[in-house]
C-alpha cells in the first residue's frame, strides 16, 4: 500500500503532466488559429479571379471565422475545386469597348440654313477599366513564407507517431511546387491533421483527468479503509474490555460463592458453574475476533487489488507521458536532440562547471549558403543536407559531448572536459570530414561546407553569454571566407 507521501508525489506528478498536456493543447490550437489566418490571407489574394470562384472563397473564409471540423471542410472542397477549374478552361475576352458612333445631325427645319450647316456632334466615350488580370489555377504559389509556415506545422504534427503517415504524405506535396488549384485541398488536409493532433491531446488530457478522478477515489476509499480500520481496533478494544470485565465479574463471583458456600460438594458446584461461564464468556470473543479478522483481510485484499490497478494504469500514462516528454527533445528531422534539450542540458554544465570549474567549452556551427542549397535544389534537398550534418557531428562526438539543432541550418555543441585550443582542432577535424562529404543533385557533386565558432565557459558566464559570444565567432568565421573555425 502506498504511504501518504507517496500519494501526495502521484498528485503532483500527474498534476504536473495534466499542465504539460495543456501547454501542448495551447500550442496546438495557437498552430490552428495561424494555419486560420494562413488561409484567410490566401484566400484574400485569390479575389478577383471569378465570380464563382469569389462566392467559394468567401464561404470558406465565412466557415474560417469560427470553429470548424474537418468534415465541413471535405464538403467546401469540391466546390471550391470545381471553381478553380471552370477558371482555367473558361477563356474570357477582353471587355469589348465600345465603338464611338458618329452622332446624327440633329434634324433642322429646311427654313434654318444656318443650322443646316452646324458641325456634327462628336461623342466622346472614355475607355472601360480594364478588368484585373486572371490567375489560371496551375500558377505555382512561390511564396516562401507560405512554405516556411506549412513545414513548421508539419515538423510540429511529425512529433505524433500516429500522424507521421498522414503528415509524410502532405510534406511531399510541399516539397513539389504547389499550385493555386492544389492549395484549398492542401489546407483542408492539413486543418484535417491538427484536428486530430488537438483530439488525441484532448484525448490524453481527458484519460489524465479519469486517472485523477480515479485516484481522487482510490484515496477516499482508503481513507474510509483507515477509519474502518480504527473503527475495528476500537471494536477490538472493546470486545477486549468486555471480556476483562466480564471475567473479572466471574472470578469475583466466583470468590464470594466459594466463601458463602457451605460444603465442598457446593464449592465445587459453583466454581464448575463460573467455570463455565468464563468458557462461554472466551468462546464469543473469539468469534468476535474471528468475524472481525475475517472481514478486515476481505477489504485488505479488494483494496490491494484496487491499488494494484491503480498503479498498472499509472505506469502506463507514466510511460505514455514520458515517450511524450522525449519527443519534445528531440529535433523531428535531424533526430538529435532540439533547442528545449540544449537549454535545459545547458544549464546542468554551467551549475557543473561552477561547482569543478572543469574546462568547457561552447561550439556552434551554420551550415554555409544554406538558403543557396534551397533555392537551387529545392527544400527536401536541404532536409538532406541537414540530417547528413547532423548524422556526421553526431559520430564524432565523445559520450560526454552534447550536440543539439539549435534552430534552422545552425546546430551546438557543449564539450565537457575540452580546452579551448584542444576544442578548436577536433571541430576543425569535423568541418573537414563535413567538407569531403560528397552530396550530390542530379548527378553533379555538391560542395556543402560549415564554420564555427568556439569560446570557452568564462567565470561569471551565463548561458545565454557563452552562446552568444561562440555564435560571434561563427559570424566572424563566416566574414572570414566560411569553412573555417573561429575561437573567442
């Protein structure tokens, strides 16, 4: 059976996840609300191109306006398909101007020669506007904060192992370009997928709060086992005094019949009697005892059969929250460890190294003409680039380093145990091995290089000073020619 203690941890254990949960809800429904406003603004920029194909739009911004499931979604769509569609095979002519018409002389009367004579009136018709030019739906949408925004999404949706499918899918149509036509069909899948991303945290959540519940009982019914418990060594203690008493009532009686008694035949007489009385008297409080007992080992075994429960479907949330837990740590497409993980490792080194002032030191590292690897090979090429980085970093670290992705192209390395000059050398060892790496894009070697920058943990340091003075000397490696190593 669990101590108070231990059940006062199991609240605030579960507590704290049912927070972690909440966070992850938060987060999932702000993802929801910027993927809303993503589309509206689309939505917006594609006025203009028809009639038929506004009156779609703005039933879809109008359905964006409040909460939306993904069904009503699936039912807009093939609306707003077939719109986009009848815009590329309908071929509209220009608006016509119309021809100026010479106007007629007005009709004079034969007797007014001088108005037989006037000049003809001259009808002036300035030319229609010109209608706004119409996008076919085949037109590449080449905006790449579009792009940037749909991959963060889905870097988010990918840390659902149950999504990764849906979610591979909807990455490889991004990773092609995307067409006006294929936009209401990806935005439909892709709200479809954060959908069900918040219905499995408000799922968690909802099996957290039973747990609780559950366990809100559990402890009550324990309470109410303790107060039984005291109820029956009362009852116990009781039962004892009524013994005592009642045997001291016999052995008394029993006293004072032997000195009244008259003969031995009369003594022995009386003593069988309170003999058998005080029998009698023992034989009751050991059934008492007995049923007591009896009952008290019943509820011991269904509460320990409860708690036992109780315990295998905490374990498994447990289990389940710590699975959650590392894949918040984990970078989805490099898998090595994410800023959340380097921050909070970060500050474990610097509490360390306070405390030993073991040498440590700070590396970090941009990967060189990055946005040029994008923009000429496309963004899945660039994924490449960057798990093949991190995949070599990572194997040539020692077991006490530390590497994480901090944010983009740009990756950090904690060296425990590592002078500055001894650090400067194993990273120039990297930055070489990187170098001879030999990527290639349809067929041509591409040359993929990278710097970094060095420091050393300094006394009064924080961890915000160390990485920004290591990531000064990256920039510096970078005005110095990039593919190089730079220490401050």
């Amino acid at each position: 059976m669990k101590t108070g203690s231990e059940t006062d941890n199991w609240r605030k254990k579960y507590f704290d996840s049912l927070d972690s949960l909440e966070k992850d809800q938060r987060r999932f429904q702000s993802m929801e609300t910027a993927l809303k406003r993503l589309a509206g603004r689309l939505c917006t920029a594609s006025l203009g191109q028809s009639s038929r194909l506004d009156d779609e739009i703005r039933k879809l911004q109008k359905t964006l306006r409040r909460d939306v499931t993904p069904e009503e979604l699936d039912q807009l769509t093939p609306a707003l398909t077939e719109a986009i569609g009848a815009l590329d095979q309908s071929t509209v002519a220009p608006p016509a101007v119309p021809t100026p018409v010479a106007a007629q002389p007005p009709k004079v009367p034969p007797e007014s020669p001088k108005a037989q004579s006037a000049p003809p009136v001259e009808l002036r018709l300035q030319a229609l506007p010109e209608s706004p030019p119409k996008l076919p739906h085949d037109t590449t949408i080449g905006d790449e904060r579009v792009q940037a925004t749909l991959s963060a999404l889905l870097d988010e949706l990918r840390r659902d192992p149950e999504l990764v499918s849906q979610v591979e899918a909807l990455d490889a149509k991004l990773a092609a370009s995307m067409t006006l036509g294929e936009l209401p069909e990806v935005l439909s899948s892709l709200a479809e997928i954060v959908a069900q991303r918040i219905q499995r945290i408000e799922r968690s959540k909802q099996e957290i709060e039973d747990l609780l519940s559950q366990m809100v009982g559990k402890l009550d019914e324990i309470g109410r086992f303790v107060a039984e418990q005291n109820q029956n060594q009362s009852q116990s203690q009781a039962s004892s005094a009524t013994l005592n008493i009642q045997l001291a009532g016999e052995m008394k009686a029993m006293g004072e019949s032997v000195e009244a008694a008259g003969d031995l035949q009369q003594i022995r007489l009386q003593v069988r009697s309170r003999l058998d009385s005080i029998d009698r008297h023992l034989q009751e409080f050991r059934q008492r005892e007995t049923a007591m007992a009896g009952a008290i080992r019943m509820r011991n075994e269904q509460m320990r059969a409860r708690v036992t429960l109780l315990e295998d479907e905490a374990n498994r949330l447990h289990n389940q929250l710590k699975a959650e837990r590392r894949l918040s740590t984990i970078d989805v497409l490099t898998k090595i460890p994410n800023r959340l993980a380097y921050e909070k490792r970060m500050e474990e080194e610097l509490n360390r190294w306070r405390r030993f002032q073991q040498p440590t030191c700070i590396a970090v590292w941009d990967v060189d003409h990055f946005k040029r690897i994008n923009d000429t090979c496309g963004h899945r090429a660039g994924d490449r680039v960057l798990s093949t980085v991190a995949e070599c970093l990572a194997g040539r670290i020692r077991g006490t380093d530390f590497l994480a992705r901090y944010g983009g192209e740009e990756f950090v390395m904690i060296l425990c145990g590592s002078q500055l000059d001894d650090a400067v050398r194993r990273m120039d060892e990297m930055r070489i091995a990187i170098a001879e790496i030999g990527f290639h894009f349809r067929g041509a070697r591409l040359s993929v290089t990278i710097s970094s920058g060095v420091t050393a943990l300094l006394a009064g340091d924080s961890a915000s000073a160390a990485f920004d003075r290591a990531d000064k000397a990256m920039y510096r490696a970078k005005e110095n020619g990039r593919n190089r190593c730079v220490s401050m």
